[in-house]
C-alpha cells in the first residue's frame, strides 16, 4: 500500500515501480539495461564496463559464484563466519523459525531481534516485551506493534525476493527463514554504528561508515581513515568522526572474510571495543545508486578488474 501511494505521488517512481513489477519475464541484460537507465540517467556500457555501478550490473550476469548465495543468507553467513574467525563475531542466534506461525514469542528473552534471513529493512526489535515490539525504518517506526501485527510485518518479508527488482541473483533462490537474535547496544545504551568495508581481491580499500544519528548519516573513508567527502544514498554526518576501537583488527577480519572474492562488502559493528560482522553484500545500492561527486563512480570501478573476474554464469 505504500509503494501505491507513493507511485500515485510520483510519476517517475511510479514507471519504475511498474517496470520492476512486470519486468520478471523480460531477459535480464535488457531488463537492467533498461533499469539503469531508469535509476542513473546513463547508458549501461556491457561492452566496457568501467564505472562501479556498471561492473555490478556486469557481475550479477556473468559472475554467480554459488557460495555467494550463502553468504546473502543471514543464518548461513554465520556459519562462514565462524569457518574463518572462529566463535563470537557474529550476534549470538536465539532461534531460527521456518514459519512465523512457529514463532513462540512466550519462549523468546525479554529483548531480541527478529527478521528474515534474506530482507533488507523490516528488522523487528524488541527492547522489552511489556511494551511490545517497533519495527526498525518504517513509518510506524514508533508504534508499538502486538504480536499478532508483527507476524504480519514478518510474512510480508518472507514474500519478497530482491532477485526480481535489481536481479541480485544470490538471493533468488535463498530458503527464507525467520530468525531471532540476541538485541544489542552499547554498555551506555547508546545506538550502533556501522562500519561497512569496501574490498576488492581480499583487500579493504575504503569504509563506508554510518553514524548512529535519526536519520542515519553515512561517510566514506580512506582505509587509513581519512574522510573522502562522498554522499552516495545518504547525507554526510555534520562532522567527522574518529575510527573505532580495534579499528586494526576490523581490517584483518575484512580481509579474511573476503579473500577469493574480486568485490565484497563487509559489514562490521563495533560494541564496546568488541567486534561483530554484519553481512556480505555483493551490489551496493544493487549497482544503481549515483555517486556525488559522479566521478567516484569511476574510482570504485577501477578497483573491481574484470579481465581477472572468473566468468560463472
């Protein structure tokens, strides 16, 4: 319902909308060819890629390398996560649901959060079940939701499958799940930053940093921690920001987990000096987010070398 609303507001999300909607039986070269058209404004170059968001829309076609399935599934991460680090970096698992009929929410502690294993947004949190539960980036962000109305929140989730609208083909075919994780925060109650590392060929090169402001502000920085001044999706923080404690060690960890990999992003939380990986994302923005300034596109993609890639379709 409020995508409609939205379509009916805004003409020109309205066409996009529609096309993602109807475009699942058209090839998928055409399809993105046509959808970055829709969302950069550009011609999508197939023969030469060279930009960021080019070579996204290049690998989602000619790079499915199957362990990447894996790793978009945020209980199957976990598992990688540990064959590489070993236990404790990822957040501590409470319950793995195939069905949100399954959910025993009598069974679940007094705080946690619960989502689907292969959403983007819907992420249900619960920081005390006497005042029920909020569900994180939406518009009733503030509402306190029974439970009843987040089994819905949950279902809806389960529904959706990011394949058809950017073709990010690691999550087609993903077993969707419901699972439930321990809540986390700070020792003073403060919210979570997020440290999002660019890597290319096992080597982080930049850090997309959020800061815990409403709304979320995003930075990226040079991997020895110099503010590029990029807005890519999101508005700048007001200021800058040092780097977080065990900065050093977050490196090495990126690396680890990225290794074999010709571009990977490695989420990171930092809380209270103990470090926690997030999630893999292969297409940021799905590959169809401008830069700004535009010429850090072409940065980004002179960091990804095609003539390496292996071609896996």
């Amino acid at each position: 319902m409020r995508k409609l609303v939205r379509a009916i507001q805004n003409p020109k999300f309205a066409m996009r909308w529609l096309f993602t909607q109807c475009g699942r039986w058209l090839p998928n070269q055409f399809y993105l060819s046509v959808l970055y058209r829709m969302r950069t404004g550009e011609k999508m170059n197939w023969e030469n890629p060279t930009t960021y968001n080019e070579k996204c829309q290049w690998m989602k076609l000619y790079h499915r390398n199957p362990m990447y399935a894996c790793l978009a599934d945020k209980i199957e991460a976990k598992k990688y996560v540990e064959s590489i680090l070993g236990v404790g970096y990822t957040f501590p698992l409470i319950a793995v649901y195939d069905k949100v009929e399954d959910i025993d929410f009598d069974a679940l502690p007094n705080q946690f959060v619960i989502k689907a294993n292969h959403d983007s947004g819907g992420l249900c949190v619960c920081k005390d079940k006497a005042k029920g539960i909020i569900v994180r980036g939406k518009s009733d962000d503030q509402r306190n939701l029974s439970y009843d109305e987040v089994r819905k929140v949950l279902k809806q989730s389960l529904k959706k499958n990011y394949y058809w609208g950017g073709r990010e083909w690691p999550y087609k075919n993903i077993k969707r799940r419901i699972l439930v994780e321990q809540y986390m925060q700070q020792s003073d109650g403060s919210g979570l930053n997020d440290y999002k590392f660019f890597c290319f060929n096992g080597e982080p090169k930049y850090v997309w940093m959020g800061t815990n402001y409403t709304p979320m502000h995003f930075d990226i920085y040079s991997v020895d921690w110099k503010n590029q001044h990029v807005a890519w999706g999101y508005v700048n923080a007001p200021e800058d920001v040092p780097p977080p404690p065990g900065y050093e060690q977050m490196l090495e960890m990126a690396r680890k987990l990225s290794q074999g990999m010709p571009h990977v992003r490695v989420d990171f939380f930092n809380i209270d000096g103990k470090i926690y990986v997030g999630e893999f994302t292969f297409y940021t923005w799905a590959g169809l987010c401008p830069f700004n300034p535009p010429e850090w596109d072409q940065k980004f993609g002179e960091l990804i070398d095609l003539s390496k890639v292996e071609i896996i379709k």
